[in-house]
C-alpha cells in the first residue's frame, strides 16, 4: 500500500524538497580537493505544519498514524510546484505541437543526456510549442513495478530543472536537472511528465511530529521529514 499525503486546505506552512546526497571528501597530495559519491542522491522532503483548521487537522493525523512508522510509504510532492511557474493552474487549452490533441503534462517521448561537464539533459518530446520549464520545475516519471497491475504507477521519481528551457515549434524542450536520472531503475517505458511530479518516499518517524491540539480544534504545528524510497 502507497499513500498520499494529503491535499488539505490548511496545514503545510512551509516546505522543503532538497537533494540528499552522501559523497566523501577525497582530498589530494597536492592539495586540490575531490569528492567521491556513495550511493544515489535521494529527495529528502520537510513539511513544517501550523495553525491546521479541524479538519485538516484529522487528515493529518489519520495519515500520520497509517503510515506506520517506517512500514509504509507515500507519494510525496512539493506543493508549491505541482505544475510549471508557467503554467501554475494547469495545461487547460493546450494542445502537443502541430496537433488538436490537448496537452494534459505526460511527454510522448524522452531521454537523457550526460554532458562531458556531468550535467543531466532531459530531452521531453511532445510538448505545446512554447511551453516553458522554470528553473525549479519538476518532471516526474512513473511506472509501474514488475508484477504490479498496468496503470498503478507504483514507482516513481522526478528531477527538478537548473535552467530554463523553452519547448521549440516541435515540442521539444531539453531541461538540464538535477539529480540525474538513474536510468538504471528508471525503464524507458516509463511516462515523463509535468503535472504533479511525485516520488515514494518513507517517513523519518524519529524527525516527525505532529504538535499539541488546542482551542477550537486547531493543531499547533508539527513536522513531517521523509525520505525518498528509489526502486526498480
């Protein structure tokens, strides 16, 4: 079972996705300083709760308790970007290039590059002419886990562009991001897309707290800290 964190209307004060990452100093005779990676950069989310209404209140709490500790998992999103800065309400009235077929945020195609400098170029196909990825925009990918039923998306992952990048009269735009995309786990059948970008992520029980509840019901604040959890 996969969650989802709530879609409240009051709750979240404040958010946070970041990169983590583990690298080692590897530091040289000569001075010069390196950095080795171990392990793949993961997306480490904190939501910092306050003044939650009633209601809200109770969706928190009742996600909070389902989670389980560390025994299940949730898609977690950033919800202050669930859509392109351009497009901040949505795709309504767009259509893929040289098309009439409406644009609703999936790619028809999409791959990646890596530069000789390391960066990660994401080729998106499909897309409205002149559509335009913000720097910190997210594309998502999901797909589905071997043996899970078609259409589940029970696996995902997403990368959030560093530069800007307009689609051409084609439809294609090439969005450098970070972090790069292990294609490793990430099939090539797997759908890229705009509209809420989402990865699984496990909670971080011993980082998470939901505050006190006082008059009228209303929840102190709280936090939720929570992990990204990659799999093939």
């Amino acid at each position: 079972m996969i969650l989802t964190q709530p879609d409240t209307p009051s709750g979240i004060a404040r958010v946070r996705f970041e990169i983590q990452r583990i690298d080692f100093a590897a530091p040289e005779a000569s001075g010069r300083q390196g950095g080795v990676q171990a392990g793949f950069p993961l997306w480490l989310a904190r939501f910092e709760l306050d003044r939650i209404d009633a209601t809200s209140s109770d969706l928190w709490q009742a996600f909070f308790d389902r989670l389980r500790g560390r025994i299940r998992r949730f898609y977690g999103y950033d919800p202050t970007r669930r859509f392109p800065r351009s497009r901040r309400f949505g795709f309504a009235g767009l259509v893929r290039a040289g098309t009439t077929t409406p644009f609703t945020g999936s790619a028809t195609s999409w791959s990646q590059t890596i530069t000789s400098a390391g960066d990660a170029q994401i080729t998106l196909g499909g897309l409205p002419a002149g559509l335009e990825i913000s720097v910190g925009d997210y594309i998502g990918w999901k797909w589905d886990a071997a043996g899970s039923p078609a259409g589940t998306f029970d696996r995902r992952t997403m990368v959030r562009a560093v530069l800007p990048a307009t689609a051409n009269g084609s439809g294609v735009a090439v969005v450098t991001a970070e972090p790069p995309l292990d294609t490793a786990l990430v099939p090539s059948g797997a759908t890229a897309h705009l509209d809420n970008p989402m990865c699984v992520m496990q909670l971080a029980p011993e980082e998470s707290e939901l505050g006190p509840v006082g008059a009228g019901a209303i929840r102190g604040g709280g936090g939720i800290v929570a992990i990204q959890d990659l799999r093939p």
